[in-house]
C-alpha cells in the first residue's frame, strides 16, 4: 500500500510521489507515531486499525522494532491494551 497525494496552493499544483507506507511512518515519528495511533484509539475498530498498522510496520522495518525497544513501547503497548 503507498501514500500519495496532490496539493492545490497559491503557486500551482504540486504532486508528491508515492512512497510505501511503511517509509512514510518514518519520517511521521517512528514508534511513537503508532504507539500514538493505538493510545488515541476510541473504539475496536480504530484500536484494531493501529495495532495492524504497528504490527505491519514492525514486520517491515527492524529500525522501528529497535526504536520500540528503546523507548520500552512493547510495554507501553500492553498499557493501552
């Protein structure tokens, strides 16, 4: 899956390329962005929606499981559960 999009301004238009989502975690925050994600979850559905995402990112990406367990986030993650 890719995020991209188009932005209408003042200058003109403007197309950014997509890029893997995964990438595009990375540059938002990293773990602290998906653990957000999971804290301000209000309902299963959103609170199934983040976990996915964390759990695809972390599959993808070893740089952001290091960073979780850096910052401690697995048992942040089980406080929020």
């Amino acid at each position: 899956m890719t995020v991209g999009g188009i932005l209408i301004g003042y200058v003109g238009v403007r197309v950014f390329q997509p890029m893997p989502v995964s990438k595009s975690v990375e540059s938002l925050g990293g773990a602290g962005f998906l653990l957000a994600l999971v804290a301000i979850a209000t309902d299963v559905e959103l609170m199934y929606a983040a976990v996915k995402c964390l759990a695809c990112v972390l599959k993808s990406i070893a740089q952001i499981h290091k960073e979780m367990e850096r910052m401690h986030g697995y048992q942040l993650l089980a406080m929020f559960f």
